[in-house]
C-alpha cells in the first residue's frame, strides 16, 4: 500500500534521459522539476527549534528531580548535586549517597546546592544546612568542613551557595555569611565579610557565585553586587545596579558569572542576562518582551554556558532553556511541553553542563534533560503545542520534499502542511466545509508535485487535490458512480507523473487511474477475474516507472508489469512451492537502484528482483531486517538503501547485503514507520521518513556510527549478594573503583561484579561481556539489564576476572576493566598437606604387600575381635548419649525447613520448654525478637554451606526471661541439615561487663593518683623554693656578713663560718634541685623541648655521663599534660641509667611523625630482661606505662643483658 517516490523517479528518468539521449526539451522539463536552487545543509543539528530532549529522573533512580548541578570525572561518572541528596549515574543505574546521622563519613546534609569538579578530580559539594563536603573517591565517603561558633578558623556559615578552586589550588567557598578561602595546606578558612563601614570590602555577605576569569582575577556575585576582589590588598572593587544608569549592571543581585572564550563575562540576574565588557566598564542587558518572541524567554537567568562549538545557552527560571545568536541579538527558546515528551523536562533551569561526549545535561526542577550534540543526525520533526507554525499532527501518512526547499507533508487529521526546511516554519491547509476550495479531507495519504509545480494530493476517501501553491486554492477530483471517466475511488494511495506528464493514480479498491489532465478525465485499469492479463488486484499502492520506461504497479494481490502497447499486465505472485517467487503477494514500495536492480518492499521482507530470469531473491529478519514489513525505500549517494519498516530504520548495502539498523534510542521519531507514502528524497539528498510520531530528516552521509571505545568499570563487589563495606578489617581496603587484587578465602563461595559502561549516548544499546580467566574461556555477554557477573564455588587458586564493553554502534573497548582475584585454599588443599598425603600413600603402597600377606590371620582373628568391637560399640553409643544427656551444652540438629530435629536434654534445662513443645514450632519463633534478622541471615548462610563460629543470639525462656547463647554450626547441604552446639554466655557476659566496669574504675583511680601525686609534688615544691630555699638564702647572706663585719676572728673560726656559709649554699642548691624535680616550672616557662635540653645538660655535669640529643622536627606546642608525661618519663628514664645501666653513653630523640610524638631514650648499658617482675617494679616501668596509656598513648622497652636499653613512648598529640 505504497506509491512511488516521485521524485527519485524524476531523478531516474533524468538519468536514463541523459544516458539515452532523448530530446533537449524533455531533459529541460526535467531540470524545472527538480527545482531551482538548494536548501541550505543544516549542519548543526543543535541550531534546530526542534531539538529532542532525553530525561533522566526519579523513575530512573534519581535521588530528586529537583537537580542544580551537574560534573563529570575522570573516571566518566555523571554526578547530579539534588534536593535530596547526590547522586552517580554510570549510563544504566544511579548510586545515591545521602546524609546518614550514625555516620561521619556520610554526606553531610542532603540538600546540595552547589558542586563543583577541580582539576585533580576532587568533588567538592556545598550544602544547604551542611557545610562543605570533600568527596573521597578511594574510600568513597566525605570529608565535612563545617561551621564551629568556637573555631574562628572554620567555614563561617553552613548555608553553601557556590564553591570554586582557583588556578592556585585555592578553594573558594561562598556561603550566606560571606566568601571563604580554605587553606590548601592548613586546612583553615579566612575568612572575607561585608564590613558597612568599609567600601573596599564584599558588598555582602550572601554569595551566590564565584570565578576566575582568564586573567586571573577572581569575581564575586552576591545578594548586593558584583565585586573584584584583589588578592595583593584582599580589597574588592564592587559594581552595582544604577537605576538612572542603563550601562550599569541590570540588577544586584548576581546568581551566576560566566567567561566565554573572547574573555566577556555573562551575569546571571533575576533582570535578565547582562553582558559586562570590562575594558569600557559598560552593562549590556537583555531582557525578556512579551511583544517579541526573540528575547529572552523570562528575566530570571540562572545559568550561562559557552559549548565547545561556541554556542551560547542560557537558562533560566520559568522560561526554560534559551540559546542566544550574539550576530543577531535573539534567543530560541525551548520549553517544558507536558503534550511532547521530547521536550525540556522543566522551565525551571538551574545549570547547563557539557561532558567529555559533547553531550549537554540540563539541571532543572523536572530531573536531568539530555540533548546529545554529536549524536546521529536524525532531526525529528513533530507538533509542539507551545509553538506556532509547528506540524499539524504527529501521524505522518505522505512526504515529498518538492522544489525551493518546501517539504510537503501529509497527516491522519491535520491536513497538509508545507514545511520551510529552512526557516523550520509550518503552513497548514484545513479542510473547510463552508470553503469549497480547501483541502478536500485531513486524512492525506498521497502527495505529488508534478513538473509544472502544481501539488497533487491524495486523500482518504474524499477524492483527489489539486494544489496551485499561487493561488492557495484546491481544486477536488472526486469520484463519480455515474461517470466511468471520474476518478475510480475516493481513497488514493499513490500518485506518479510518467515521462510523457501522464499522472497515474493509486487507488484502495479502485485499481490504477491515468489522469489526462488536458481532458480532466481518468482511464481506469481494474481486476477482472476472468481476465490474467488484468490488473492482479483493485487495492493498488504504488506505481514507479523504471529507466527503460515501463511501469511496475505493487498492489495487495502481487507485483505488475504493464505494457502500454498492449494495455495488458504481466503478473508476478507468491508461489509457496517456488522459493524464488515473490516473498508476498503485499508489495508496498518499488525502488530501481543506479545499477538498474529493482527491489520491492513487502510485508514479508525485502526482494531484489532478477527480471532477466524473473527471479526473486528474499531478505528478512534472517538477514538482518529488523522487521519484515518494508514501507519505504530511497537510495543514497553511495548506492545504499535506507528502508522504512515497522520496527526502525534499517539501512543495507548492496555490495555486502549487510543491513544496519536504526531504532528510537538513535534519534528517530519512533520504532513505527507508516505506510504507504511516507517518504521521499530532496535534490540535495536529504531523506524524510514520517511515522506515528512525527517525521524524521537527515543527510544519510552525516549518519555516522559512535567510533569512541567507552570507559568500563567494575562498580560493586558482593559477597553472597551483600554489599561488603569498604575498611582496613574488610576484603575490600578501599572502593572497587580503586582495586586491583582481591584476596578471598575458600569460604567466600558466592561472589559477585557489577560492571558499567560508561556511554551515554543511547546508553540503552551497550553491550558488556565478561569471564573468569582461570575458569572460563568464552565470553558471557550481556545487555545493560544483566551486568551483573556472579560466580560460586571457584576453586582456591589464581583468577583475572576482566570486563570489556561496547558503546551504541558496537564499538568495544577491548582492554576494559580487570581484577586479580585469589581464592586461599583451605588447609587440607595445601601443598604441604598434599606431600603429606603422597607420603602417606607411598607408605601405605609399601605396606600393602605385607598387609596381605597377614590378611589370613587377620581374618581368624576378625570374628573373635568383632564380639568386642560390638560390645565396644555399644558402650561409645551408650556414652555418647550419656554426654549428650549430661552435656550442659545444648546440641541440636535442625532442617533446613527451619524446625529441630533433635534435641539433647539440656535445652528443656536452659530454656524451660520440653523438647516436644521445641520442636512443634519453627525455632525462631523461640529467638529474641531483635535477633531474629540476623540469625535468618546466619542461617541462611549455613544453609548455602558456610560453617557459623561464635554465633550470638538470644532465645526466650519459658519464664519470660532472655538467655544469650553462643553458637558453633556445622552444615550438610546434601542432608537438608545443620548440626549446632550453643552454649549459655548470659553470665560470663555480665562478668565480662562487671570486669570491664572494675577495670575503669583501676584505671580512673590510676590518673586520679598520678593527678595528685602531681599536684602534691608541685604544692611541696612551691613551699621549699618560696620558703626554704628563701630562707637559706637570707641565713647565706648573714653568715657572710659576719665574715666580713670581724675579719679579725681567728683563722679556726674564720674557716669554720666560711664552711658553714658554703654548706648552706650546696644545701640550697640541692634543695633547689629537689623542687624542680618535684615540679619543672621550666616546662611552662621554657617549653618541653628546652626543657628537655636543659635536663640533658644538668645530668651530664652531675653525672658525667655524655648525652646527645636529636630534637630536630618537633611539635612546638604540645599541650601541658604531654609536654609533663614526657618529661617526667625522661626523668625516670635518667634516673634509672645512672641508677643501673652503668652505661658510658645516652642518646635522647624527640620527634613528631604522623601528629604522633615519639620520645626515645637509648643506653649503652649493661642492659636487662624486661621480663623480670623485680626488674619491672624496681624500675618504675608501671608508672611510665600508666602515664602513657593515661594520654591514649604506648611506652616500649627493648633490652638485652649487654646491649642497652631503649625506651619508646608515642603519644598522639591529640590527646588532651
């Protein structure tokens, strides 16, 4: 039910015209038919007002399809910053990360409002309530940078706006309390706030957005104004709203800043876009009228983006998506269309984003709207509710692209419409009941403009249409049940003008018309059943003339051929028993291609007809075909066929008889063409196909296939299909992303991968594959609905699990994604217990022929030794029951159906219940109500063949009370059964939490008597060096005055008062020593290091014993505890050198690694054995102990009689 593309048969005849070399006049007839000039090729798809948008939204996974931002990383994720959290998209599934309040390293709040991608490919992420968040892509959690009222050093608000990192790695935080910059080294803010008093400061505290332009300058939008900000002076120059200025920037209030490649900024107002040229210091604003729909769709401009072909988009809130023509000073717009579900998601947009693919991704209150820049050129041409001039409705019957760039297209229920290609503008004709020179009907099935540029249309039922695009005026062509000569029927199907200017018209039902247009008459050619020479059926569709002139009509009863001399058909059908006859006898369109072949569309496939041997060689679906109903046919400039058919577009090359095939994820209207006259072909060779949802048009040789390998990832790692969580304890020590070996044991028998590939450009199309080398040789490939890859029970041993993946078009990335995995054997399958066995064996063969040999008198003894292995085994069964009987441990044996099979007598002891009343029942029902989920899970596990160690859980005892068992279990999967023993734990437990009480109250005691010891030795200190020491002082000073006052006194007494002066001022001293021992004042005026130094000095000169001392690289200001275990600690280590060591050398260090202070203290002594209890106790080693576990801190001896001895401490200086 098809006619013949009219204009490839112009074509053709022009062809055979100059091949043939027919009459001059005749060829200029045809030149004036083919048209007069070119449309214009649209080789940007993206300058269309029809662009097609795909959505990405909640149903698809997407946290919230409130969305205001979007990135991309190196690894290819897509991340989307929403209202409710953030969200990872890797072309199949979407990963949703949201705020967890029991976990630290969960984002932070999830109301993302601003996100922003350095070059490093840090994710950092501002929140709405949160503060900052660092993404940390190898332990896939955060790192929050939050307000702290008492920290002046942290974020000053935790109401996130805008983040940005400068080209000096510098993070910039905009927040509702002003700008902030984060240290790159110290990880603290300074922060930057409107000061009314000061006009070189932020002209407010609300930022909205901030960026370094290409000069390095850095802008600052805010609530009030636009500032520049000098980082020499950290001064800003702020450029405000003028009302009696129109060169001044449009409103205060800047959301967004933008730099385009010419180095103009763009800013984002909610008074429309305003263009800043900063040489002249001029505003240019632009501004939405409601009188001329080439401004801006709305003032209200959220986001600005310059793409990588220089087109300039601009959103905006509540006018949608715009894309601005800075030669002409417009805006297209694209609009939210509830009625077209190709359109914009929302009207309100919040950020313009463009990915490594050139594909543009839209944040808008309605989710992720996609457009697709480099995607295969299939404009799609649709009605639009919101738009004038748009096609009159979505089912396209009849195409022909005619002269001057017009397209005429043909619709079930709205008319014809002519199509500007240019100007992508509709004009519709209607039909009118009360203008007798409208359309006949607005069901158009057939169109046709003939060689004198009148356009011919065929309808439904209501006759044929003459169209004199001059005169707008139709004229009808109806038929006549009185007039033989009146057109047969009402519905026409196709319309074809031969060489001689003859119209043939299709009919359903009517058979074959020739139009004589100089008579207005019609000659009918009709079905006799009588006659075989007839026409083989009244339902014509299609009528094409061929190269040599001769007339091919398709019809519902076979193919004809019509001989004009003659006026009689040759008949070509479907015969079953014939393999080489007509595919089927429905023959829809009819195509001759350059090289003379002629190819019919059924619908029962494709045939390519021999007409030399009158043969038919058929394609189908078994060929490739994606469907068999072919509705349309058009050559290319390369000689391939595009063919139209009820399921895509399928394209095949003749050369190869290879078909490529097309559905709606490349870009077409939909999977549905429409017969019978929907297509057809420009001068130009542009294609128009028109189905259930519009029409497509595409220039056949920009149709190119996606040659980009895409990224593969392996994106998640389960272990017996649970998450297994990322940590030092776990299989997993950092995200699957990040891992390239993984170590398992022969117990993790149930794993899995789920894989990604990362192409989004009809994402719905890629192909994964996948194996276990090591395990499998072939490929397991999969769609994008099962990448998932799990394997059970592998072997211990070696493994290279590898992942490739292709892209839409089928272009694999062969090197992919790939893991080392090693499977840990248990004991018995290790190789020393395999050499074990091979030994045993080849005793056991060395063995054998003597074991045979008393195999005789092994049997003359077998019967007398069997009535006591009988009488043995009686008694092992006796006492195996009397263990189980007495056994206060509760063995049982139970199925997998979840009931007990036995039970031995101590669970009736420990739980109450009879053994009957137990088994009556599942067993969970005995099982504490919180503790039911895990022991499922256990027993789960059991059942799948996991043993269970150290299991606990809960029963409930008869009285009502809960007793804590724990569980040791064994599995027999082949017996549907699990064998368990779980003993009672309730009061080892509760010694266990006593012993845990009692051992911090020792060690609260312990700091309680190291505090006061302190603060005892500090008071006894004070009192001797402000009273003793003072006093001996002034007693030194009298005896020396007394010296001097009677130097006369005899030389006995004279000696004997300067000794005594002298011993007062050794008493002194010492004294003096004793009190700073008791108390080191030194170490809150000098610090520890010094005072360290000092100490250092004095033992050497008391002791003369040499010390050296390393106290390069530490903490200057440790705080007064550390700063006094350390000290003290070096005090008792001294002491304990001169005390015992002997030793004739001492090394101190002192130093700082990791926020980790460590303090050594090395002898070249005599040494000793730190095992010793006496040694310990007369070292003092258990005070130091206690005052380094008292600061979350460690001490270490190492000793050897002979070799020294060193002691360790580390204390983190965290401690406080």
């Amino acid at each position: 039910m098809i006619h013949t593309h009219k204009s490839l048969t112009i074509s053709f005849l022009a062809v055979s015209i100059f091949i043939l070399g027919l009459s001059a006049d005749l060829v200029c007839a045809q030149t004036k038919n083919a048209g007069t000039a070119e449309t214009p090729r649209p080789d940007d798809p993206l300058l269309s007002r029809y662009l097609r948008f795909g959505r990405l939204t909640t149903e698809d996974g997407l946290s919230s399809d409130q969305t205001y931002h979007v990135a991309q990383d190196s690894y290819g994720f897509m991340w989307f910053a929403t209202a409710d959290g953030l969200s990872r998209y890797d072309a199949s599934s979407v990963k949703v990360y949201r705020h967890d309040p029991d976990d630290r390293s969960s984002l932070s709040h999830n109301t993302v409002r601003a996100m922003f991608l350095d070059k490093s490919d840090n994710l950092w992420l501002g929140t709405y309530g949160g503060g900052l968040n660092q993404y940390e892509r190898e332990k896939d959690a955060f790192i929050r940078y939050q307000h702290d009222p008492d920290d002046p050093h942290s974020l000053s608000s935790n109401m996130v706006r805008s983040v940005y990192k400068d080209r000096n790695g510098t993070i910039w935080v905009g927040t509702a309390k002003g700008l902030n910059k984060l240290g790159r080294e110290s990880r603290r803010f300074n922060h930057y706030r409107h000061d009314p008093a000061n006009p070189n400061s932020l002209s407010h505290n609300l930022v909205w957005s901030i960026l370094e332009d290409s000069a390095g300058v850095l802008w600052v939008g805010t609530e009030d104004g636009l500032n520049r900000f000098d980082p020499k002076t950290e001064q800003f120059i702020r450029y405000r709203h003028n009302p009696d200025d129109p060169a001044s920037l449009s409103h205060n209030t800047v959301r967004a800043i933008y730099e385009d490649r010419s180095g103009i900024l763009w800013l984002s107002t909610p008074r429309g876009l305003t263009k800043f040229n900063r040489d002249k210091t001029r505003f240019i604003r632009y501004l939405h009228d409601t009188a001329d729909p080439q401004t801006l769709s709305n003032n209200p401009v959220t986001w600005v983006y310059e793409d990588r072909a220089g087109r300039l988009w601009v959103s905006t809130w509540g006018g949608g998506l715009n894309r601005f023509d800075r030669k002409t000073e417009t805006f297209t717009h694209y609009r939210h269309d509830p009625a077209d579900s190709y359109s914009l998601g929302a009207d309100t947009v919040f950020q313009i984003y463009e990915d490594h693919q050139g594909m543009f991704w839209i944040a808008s209150v309605g989710g992720i709207s996609i457009i697709d820049g480099r995607a295969k050129p299939f404009q799609h041409y649709r009605s639009i509710s919101r738009l004038p001039n748009t096609l009159s409705h979505n089912v396209v019957r009849a195409l022909h692209a005619g002269r001057a760039g017009v397209v005429w297209v043909g619709t079930s229920g709205g008319g014809l419409n002519k199509f500007d290609r240019q100007t992508e503008v509709f004009t519709h004709y209607r039909h009118d009941s009360a203008d007798p020179n409208s359309l006949s009907n607005d069901t158009v099935r057939a169109i046709y403009e003939d060689r004198m540029g009148l356009i011919w249309v065929g309808t439904s039922k209501r006759g044929l249409n003459r169209f004199d695009p001059n005169t707008e005026r139709f004229t009808h062509f109806r038929h006549d049940p009185a007039n033989h000569r009146s057109i047969s029927k009402g519905s026409i199907m196709g319309i074809n003008e031969d060489r001689t200017g003859t119209l043939w018209i299709s009919t359903w039902g009517g058979g074959l018309n020739a139009f004589d247009r100089d008579s207005g008459q019609f000659t009918r050619y009709q079905h006799d059943t009588v006659d075989p020479q007839t026409l083989s059926n009244n339902q014509v569709i299609c009528v094409f003339e061929d190269q040599a002139g001769v007339l091919w009509i398709g019809t519902m009863g076979g193919l004809n051929r019509f001989n004009r001399k003659t006026q009689t058909f040759t008949r070509y059908k479907h015969v079953a028993t014939d393999p080489q006859s007509l595919v089927h006898d429905s023959v829809t369109c009819i195509h001759e291609d350059r090289t003379g072949t002629l190819w019919l569309g059924t619908i029962g496939g494709l045939d390519k007809f021999d007409r030399k041997n009158d043969q038919f060689t058929h394609f189908t679906t078994a060929n490739g075909l994606p469907s068999e109903l072919i509705w349309g046919i058009l050559e290319d400039k390369q000689g391939r066929l595009w063919l139209s058919t009820g399921n895509g577009l399928s394209r095949l090359d003749p050369r190869t008889d290879s078909f490529r095939n097309y559905d709606v994820n490349d870009g077409l209207q939909s999977n549905t063409f429409l017969n019978f006259s929907a297509y057809s072909k420009s001068q130009d060779g542009e294609m128009f196909f028109g189905g259930s949802d519009g029409f497509n048009a595409f220039y056949p040789d920009q149709i190119m296939d996606n040659s980009q390998p895409p990224p593969v990832l392996i994106t998640d790692f389960q272990l017996a299909n649970k998450p297994v969580p990322i940590g030092a304890d776990s299989v997993l020590q950092k995200s699957i992303l990040e891992t390239k070996n993984l170590v398992l044991s022969y117990r993790d028998r149930v794993f899995s991968f789920e894989l990604a590939v990362l192409n989004y450009r009809a994402p719905q199309q890629n192909r994964y594959r996948y194996r276990m080398e090591g395990f499998e040789k072939d490929w397991n490939e999969v769609d994008r609905t099962r990448r998932f890859a799990t394997y059970t029970n592998l072997d211990p041993g070696e493994y290279v699990f590898r992942a490739i993946g292709a892209n839409n078009d089928g272009i694999w990335n062969e090197e992919g994604a790939a893991i080392k995995i090693t499977i840990i054997p248990p004991w018995w399958e290790t190789m020393w217990f395999r050499i074990s066995m091979v030994v045993a064996a080849i005793g056991l063969f060395a063995g054998g022929f003597r074991w045979r040999i008393g195999a005789v008198e092994a049997r003359n003894r077998e019967l007398e030794d069997q009535v006591q292995r009988m009488t043995q085994i009686k008694r092992i069964r006796a006492e195996r029951d009397r263990i189980l009987e007495v056994s206060q441990d509760m063995i049982c044996i139970a199925g997998t159906d979840g009931y007990f099979k036995y039970l031995n007598p101590a669970w009736e002891k420990n739980l109450g219940y009879t053994g009957e009343e137990l088994q009556s029942e599942k067993f969970l029902n005995f099982v504490h109500p919180d503790d039911r989920d895990k022991t499922m899970w256990e027993f789960e596990s059991l059942a799948a063949g996991n043993r269970t160690v150290d299991f606990e859980n809960r029963y409930i005892h008869r009285d009502g009370s809960f007793r804590l068992f724990s569980w040791k279990a064994t599995p027999l999967p082949e017996e549907k059964r699990v064998y368990a023993v779980g003993r009672d734990i309730t009061e080892r437990k509760q010694m266990e939490i006593s012993l845990h009480a009692s051992r911090k109250k020792a060690e609260a005691l312990a700091a309680k008597l190291i505090t006061s010891q302190e603060a005892g030795s500090a008071r006894l200190a004070r009192e001797l060096h402000d009273d003793i020491i003072q006093r001996l002082a002034f007693l030194k000073i009298e005896v020396d005055k007394l010296g001097m006052i009677d130097p006369s006194l005899p030389e006995p007494e004279g000696d004997k008062l300067r000794h005594i002066a002298r011993d007062i001022g050794v008493l002194s001293s010492d004294i003096h020593s004793i009190s700073r021992r008791l108390h080191p004042i030194s170490l809150e005026i000098l610090g520890l290091v010094r005072s360290i130094e000092t100490e250092c000095q004095k033992f050497m000169e008391l002791n003369e014993i040499p010390v050296t001392w390393d106290l390069n690289g530490t903490v200057k200001d440790p705080s007064k505890e550390i700063s006094l275990c350390a000290y003290r600690i070096l005090q008792e280590g001294l002491r304990n050198i001169v005390r015992h060591a002997k030793a004739t050398g001492v090394h101190v260090t002192l130093a700082k690694k990791n926020d980790i202070l460590h303090l050594l203290i090395k002898d070249n002594g005599i040494g000793f054995d730190p095992a010793s209890e006496g040694v310990k106790a007369g070292l003092g080693i258990a005070s130091m102990t206690e005052r380094a576990r008292l600061l979350q801190g460690s001490l270490s001896i190492e000793s050897r009689p002979g070799k020294g001895t060193a002691i360790q401490l580390a204390v983190p200086l965290e401690s406080r």
